[in-house]
C-alpha cells in the first residue's frame, strides 16, 4: 500500500501517467524519475498530507531517495516512530 502510494504520487508530481507503470521498488527517485527542486519540494509536501507525517530533515539523508524502495523504508520507519510517541523524529 505505502509502496503503491509513494509511487502513484510520484506519477502525479511528474504529471505523467505513464510513469505509474514504469516505476519498480529500485527505481532511483533522483536520477531515474529527474526530480527537480520544485517537484522535490511539492512530492515531499504530498507524501506528507498522504501518510500524515511530518519529514525532519535533520534525520532525512539522500540516501533515502537512491530508490523509491529505500523512501519507503525511511517512511514506514517514520510512521513507526509517530506510532511509538515520537512526535515524528527518529532515533
């Protein structure tokens, strides 16, 4: 679910359909779907009202975005913590 998620708004960020079937796990959110700085910003923003997380980006590397799989560790990890009482930071 969070996979299929992650990459139906990665679809719509870059505003093409056709993404959606292309896209696997390994996929590099960076360099394979080309991310600019504004889809950046709007695809965090949108995963954020999806998933009803906040993303620190002081425990956010750009590792987390080599592959769409990779993200979504990061994001279950996150939801994780959410659920734990963390207040959204992770350890």
């Amino acid at each position: 679910m969070v996979m299929q998620t992650v990459m139906k708004i990665l679809s719509e960020i870059k505003e093409s359909p056709e993404l959606l079937s292309t896209l696997k796990p390994e996929t590099d959110i960076v360099n394979e779907v080309g991310l600019d700085s504004l889809q950046m910003i709007n695809f965090v923003l949108a995963i954020e009202d999806a998933f009803d997380v906040e993303i620190d980006f002081d425990h956010f590397q750009l590792e987390h975005l080599n592959s769409i799989q990779a993200f979504v560790t990061f994001l279950e990890g996150l939801r994780e913590a959410i659920s734990n009482g963390a207040s959204g930071q992770m350890a």
